[in-house]
C-alpha cells in the first residue's frame, strides 16, 4: 500500500505539468493566437505574466524587448500562465497558497479576488475560442469543474470532477472523476450547456489524466497511469458510444499525450526514454517518429500541455530547462532548427518560466 500511496503521489506531481492547453483546431499555416502568455515565478516568489506577440514567437526572434511583463504583488500559487480576455486585456490568474485563490489582473499589476475564502482554486483552462474558461474548484472535500467568462463574471459550478479539457467546438468538455472505490479516475462527457455527463471510460485501477482531443473532436488521447504495473501509456478513444479505449504504447514505462498536431495525424507525448521525458511525436499507432534532440531539454519535467503548445503544422513552442535556468524556445520538425524566445532572467535574475499557454 505504501508503495501504491507513494506511486500515486508522483503521479500527481507529474501531472500537474498537464494544465491543459487549448485543443482547437489549428489553421495549416500557423495558430490564430495572437499572444503567448507565460507564467514566471519571480525571484521573490511573486506572480509574474509576460505575454509576447505570437508573430514574434513564430519568426524564432528573441522576443524580450516586444514582451510586455505585468508584475503583481501577489504570493505564487503555482506559476500558471493564466487566460486573457480578448476584449479588456484582462488577466485570469490564480495565486496566494493555503488556499490557491482566483484573480482578474489588469496590465498595471492591480489584482481583484474572485474566489471565496472557503475555496481553492486549481488549473485554469480558456476554451477554444478564448470566451470561457474552465477551471477546478475544491471546497469541503469537494472536487467540482466550474465556467467562468475570461472577463471574471458569470461563474458557475459545472459538474463533479477534475483536469477539464475543452473539445474543438467549445460545446463540451471532458473531465475525471475518482472512481467509487478511490482506486482510480475514469472520464466523462459533458456537455457545456447543461452539464448533462456520459461516461467514457470504466478502468478499474487505473489514473486517467492528460485529455487531449483530436482536432475534429472526434476521438480523445488521454494518458492512463496503472498503479500496479507502475507505468504510465497513451489510450485512444474513439468518442462514438460504446467505443473502448485502445492501449497504442503497450510497451512503455511512461508516455502522456501533451496535443495533437494540427492535422490530427500524430500525437506529440511526453515519453520517458533512458531516463529523460522527451518531447516525441508519435503516429496514432503510438509509433515514435521522431523527437526533440535531447540537447534542447537537459531535465525531465518539461512534458505536458502547460510547457509546450503548436505554433504551426510543424513547429512547437516549449519551455526548455538547462541547469536550473528557464528558457522559452521553439523547434521545427521539419528542419530541425531551435530558437530562443525568451529568457527568465530578463524578469530579475534568479526567476523561472512555469508555464506557456496561447491565447486571444
């Protein structure tokens, strides 16, 4: 038990890399996105947001003198890059500790609380079209997935469960929910509009986490951790009613889906190979094709959809780690070139970028 209780723990850990990104549809070309917000952790333990211009981000230019740094005076929560409101430029933030609170955060820094005392506040998850974001809520022992518009207004619970995950269409969302015997999650279906819920998984023993859906919202890759067998593989499920999940790395210790490619026809992972998580692209028979040069990573928690987003059909944004200092670059598959976007340290010396998310 203790062995299972210390498993589950790590898990846990890993997965709190997996906020999850939006999973829209992205255009061949390259993301509508016009701003990447990144979260950094300040020296000084405060909450920082840097939001580049995502035209500078897919020229590989180093983007510090275009960033724009909002500094606020709150306590780290966990560093998450948050949602922007395409509307006012308005921030959706979460900080402090003992609880994790909710804030909306102009440019200048300035902070309002939107959440209760009674409540703590987990990952953040903007929809597809920036509108809504979803979020989890925990209060009394309970854990829930509420919406809330990206200008702070209109929050309202949702549906039990927890590691929400917009489809394309912004209609529904998939989320996980301990099973009755607290061994394990499976997912569910639910929709947006009245919370109605279908259950998509039944797996006894098993921590389902990392949703991703394809870009045609037709299927979902989600990464399936067995406490007994101590490893962690990529399922496929089809979204039709009555279709079961399909183990596609069988072989592996530990593959996590971080998001499709825009195309819908490979599935970039976090995949535990000799030790290191690397970034790999994977055909959706679970096929590694290819992946990030391991030169650009030099850690192994830089998997999950808070650290790595689609910039185009081929090229990917990420967080890359290098002797306890933080980077923002980029790598294009196609050509095998890497760019430095932005260093942490430009914030003040001693600072870490967190997290990377695109938004409005």
């Amino acid at each position: 038990m203790k062995n299972r209780l210390t498993f589950l723990a790590g898990l846990l850990a890993v997965s709190l890399l997996a906020a999850c990104a939006p999973t829209a549809a992205v255009p061949s070309n390259s993301t509508a996105s016009q701003w990447l917000l990144i979260g950094i952790v300040s020296a000084d333990a405060r909450t920082t947001q840097a939001l580049v211009p995502v035209e500078c981000v897919l020229a590989g230019r180093d983007c510090a003198s275009e960033a724009r740094f909002v500094y606020t005076k709150l306590g780290l929560a966990v560093g998450d890059a948050g949602a922007r409101d395409a509307v006012s430029g308005d921030l959706l933030l979460t900080a402090e500790k003992d609880p994790t609170r909710l804030f909306r955060v102009t440019l200048d820094g300035s902070a309002t609380e939107l959440s209760t005392g009674d409540e703590s506040i987990g990952r953040l998850v903007p929809s597809p079209d920036g509108a809504w974001v979803a979020y989890e809520r925990s209060a009394g022992g309970v854990d829930e997935v509420w919406l809330i518009r990206s200008d702070g207004t209109e929050a309202r619970a949702l549906t039990a469960g927890v590691a929400p995950a917009w489809s394309p269409d912004g209609q529904s969302l998939v989320v996980a929910r301990v099973t009755a015997d607290g061994a394990g999650r499976d997912l569910w279906l639910v929709t947006v509009a009245d919370g109605q819920a279908r259950q998509l998984t039944d797996t006894p023993g098993v921590v389902e986490q990392d949703m991703v859906f394809s870009p045609d919202g037709t299927s979902l890759a989600f990464g399936a951790a067995d406490l007994e067998a101590h490893a962690t593989h990529a399922n496929l499920l089809s979204l039709q009613a009555g279709a079961q999940p399909v183990d596609i790395t069988p072989g592996a210790v530990y593959v996590s889906p971080i998001a499709f490619d825009p195309t819908g026809q490979t599935i970039l992972v976090g995949m535990k190979q000799d030790d290191v998580l690397k970034l790999t692209l994977v055909d959706l028979n679970g096929n590694p094709l290819t992946a990030v040069p391991v030169d650009l990573r030099k850690s192994q928690g830089d998997g999950g959809a808070n650290a790595t987003a689609w910039l185009s059909r081929s090229q990917i944004v990420f967080i890359r780690r290098i002797s306890g200092l933080t980077y923002v670059y980029t790598y294009n598959f196609a050509d095998g070139k890497a760019n430095k976007v932005l260093d942490a340290s430009v914030v003040t010396p001693g600072s870490a970028i967190t997290s990377i998310r695109l938004a409005p």
